[in-house]
C-alpha cells in the first residue's frame, strides 16, 4: 500500500532521523510523547539498566530511550581501548528507539480489519475504534513495536479479588503514529519539537536521508568510534525504514536487529509452494487409487 491511493491528496513520505551522537538522554522526547498523546504512565519500576526505566517500546512507550554503558573509546583518533594501562573510560551510548513505519510493514500487511493503514503522510497509524484486539500485528513486526496494552483492574472487574487484581488486557493494539493529528494540522511531532539538542530529526525522507549520509562522513571524519547508518536502505528486508538512525556499535548493542525482514515477504513463495505441495497430494491420490482399481 502506497500514498498514492490518496490521489491529490498525498503529501511528501515524512519520517524520523535519529542522530544518536547528540542524544544527551534527557527523556524530553519520552515525556512530550505522552503528554501530546495522553498514554498511561510506566516506566515507575527499577529495572537495574543503567537509567533505562522503560526497557522497550510497547503500548505505553512510543518512545524509548536506551542507555548502554561501554569500555569503548568514544572516538579513535589519539584515544586508545588502554589509556596508560588503565581502561578505557566509560562512554554512555543514547539512542531515542520509535516504530520505524516501515516501507512494507508487516503489521500492515497482517491485520484483517483495516485498524492499520498507511496515511497520505507515508506513516503506518493504528485506527483503535477500528481495531478488534486480534493481535496477528504483534509477531508480524520484526521489531517488537506494536503491543497490546494493559489496564489496571478495577473493584467491578473482579470485586471478590481486590488483593490479587492485576491488570487486565485493553485488548487494541498500541503504537506511534508520528503524531498523525499533529502533522494533519501542520506541525511537526510533539517528541520532535521537545528535543532539546536536534538528536530528533523530522522531515520528508529523502532530505533527511541526504542529510544523514553527509552526518555519517562528517562523524567518520572526526573519527567517532563504530559510526553507522541503520535502517537507511530502501533495499532492505522491510523496503527501507521511515525512521532510521546513525549508531556507534551494531545494531544490536542497542537492542535492535541486524538486519530485519518483513515477515510476509515470504509469503507469496509460500502459497506457491503449498500449491505445489497440494497438485503433488492430489496427483499422488488419483494414482494410488488408479493402481488399486488395476
């Protein structure tokens, strides 16, 4: 599905780039996400990771910011992994995670009810008074992105077990919308305007892709230690990201795949080769019962 079913109405594809390098962790991005958006409050439990206090992105985080510590030097040039025989210092490596809206998103591609559709804006968005709670968007996203969100249970859920009331399952399916309401009106998202050093970059995607390759030669110049570009390429597993990042390590020191792959893409091989598999019974069958009748 492409914004070209919009017609005139389509707007250039619009997306994030995520410059970890200036990520100061402030959480400014967190907080001004679930203020515009009014999700429920997290994150209030120690989880002993670093200052990590949401671990993951899910129906109440749209935005996570991970901290990974490391004895790494932050850059290569006249800094050494020892330094006069002791280790190296302790570098902190920040990066504000999203839902990446996908160029062929599996969620998209694995709802029945239409909840999910793509905007004239290029992003993936959740409809929730569509949505029916099925949930087969959750294992198609390669990512861990999409949730299903859970609801503190109240006295008339289950009035006889107050001690042991839990949480109970809103049922719908959660996830950012890079702000859809906000950018119907002409502004930019809210995690994007609250960030204080830029780290959050929003805009049309090919300038912003543009702009991140010049980023990535300027930091290679300046000798940053493991500069990357992540999620970038339209050739990738999910056709190229609508919001991507430029890493210091491998994708995966901050929790993210390598080299993620939409789920459905195999399905059209599937279907032929169940077809095959299907004439091969069928034939098989009619002469075995062709033999026995011999």
């Amino acid at each position: 599905m492409s914004t070209t079913t919009y017609g005139s109405d389509a707007k250039p594809r619009v997306g994030f780039f995520t410059d970890t390098t200036v990520c100061i962790g402030c959480k400014a991005c967190e907080v001004a996400c679930k203020e515009w958006n009014l999700i429920p409050a997290d994150g209030l439990e120690w989880t002993g990771e670093s200052y990590d206090n949401t671990s993951q992105l899910d129906a109440n985080t749209w935005r996570h910011v991970a901290f990974v510590e490391q004895r790494k030097p932050l850059k290569l040039d006249g800094e050494q992994a020892e330094i006069n025989g002791q280790p190296a210092p302790l570098r902190w490596l920040m990066e504000s995670d999203v839902c990446k809206h996908c160029t062929h998103a599996g969620c998209l591609d694995a709802c029945p009810t239409g909840a999910l559709f793509r905007t004239e804006f290029g992003t993936v968005v959740v409809q929730e008074d569509v949505c029916n709670g099925c949930g087969y968007c959750v294992p198609a996203c390669p990512f861990g992105v999409i949730d299903r969100r859970d609801l503190p249970r109240s006295p008339q859920d289950a009035p006889l077990a107050l001690p042991l009331l839990g949480t109970k399952e809103d049922g719908r399916v959660w996830k950012c919308t890079l702000c859809y309401d906000r950018l119907k009106g002409g502004h930019e998202p809210a995690c994007a305007k609250a960030c204080p050093t830029d780290s959050i970059q929003f805009g049309e995607l090919d300038e912003l892709r543009e702009r991140a390759q010049k980023r990535l030669e300027k930091v290679e110049r300046e000798g940053w230690n493991g500069a990357r570009l992540y999620g970038e390429d339209p050739d990738d597993g999910v056709g190229g990201f609508g919001a991507f990042f430029l890493l210091l390590d491998e994708p995966e020191v901050y929790g993210l795949p390598p080299d993620p792959v939409v789920p459905t893409r195999y399905l059209p091989r599937l279907w032929r080769t169940t077809a095959f598999a299907a004439v091969g019974l069928l034939v098989g069958v009619a002469m075995a019962f062709a033999g026995g009748d011999a």
